[in-house]
C-alpha cells in the first residue's frame, strides 16, 4: 500500500472567515488521532484571509477513507454550505519521497 498527502483548499464567504478558520480548526485534533493519521496540518493563506489549505498524510487511502466516514467529518459536511464560498479543492496525491 501506498502511502498518500491530502491537499484541500476551501475558500470561505464573505464574512464568514473566522467562522469556517473554527470549524476547519476543530477537525484538527480528532483527526490526528484517526488510525492511519501521519499528519494532518492546517494553514491559511497570507494573501488571501479567506482561504485555508489543509495538508494531510494517510498510511493508505483504505484509511483516509475510514477517516472521510468519520462523525466529525460527516459533521462539517452538514454545515460547511453555509461557511464555503463553492464546492472544496481536493487532490489525493501518492507519496514519492519522504
């Protein structure tokens, strides 16, 4: 198996920066703690303040997918229509080097 990075851009609405900055945030600690979790780190942008990038590494894609069904994933799913400004920029990469 493959280990594999996470790169996802979410870009928020007008207004609700701070908002979607807390709600991004309070993924951070339960999902390092998902089996499979190498490291989940997030980041903002310093020419955009509406926009946030996380990176991520998985063990394998098996278990990002595990972690993509958990409840507070499933959680933000449910109220990041209101936060985001269009549908989020995902790209599942292979690791090549370490």
């Amino acid at each position: 198996m493959s280990k594999i990075a996470v790169v996802a851009m979410f870009k928020a609405k007008a207004g609700q920066e701070d908002a979607l900055g807390e709600a991004l945030g309070s993924l951070v600690s339960p999902s390092r703690k998902d089996e499979g979790c190498i490291s989940y780190d997030l980041h903002r942008s310093t020419d955009d303040r509406s926009v946030f990038v996380f990176y991520e590494q998985w063990e394998s894609k098996e278990l990002l997918d595990e972690h993509l069904a958990q409840p507070h994933l499933r959680a933000f799913g449910e109220k990041a229509g209101e936060l985001l400004d269009g549908p989020a920029d995902v790209k599942i990469l292979e690791i090549l080097s370490y």
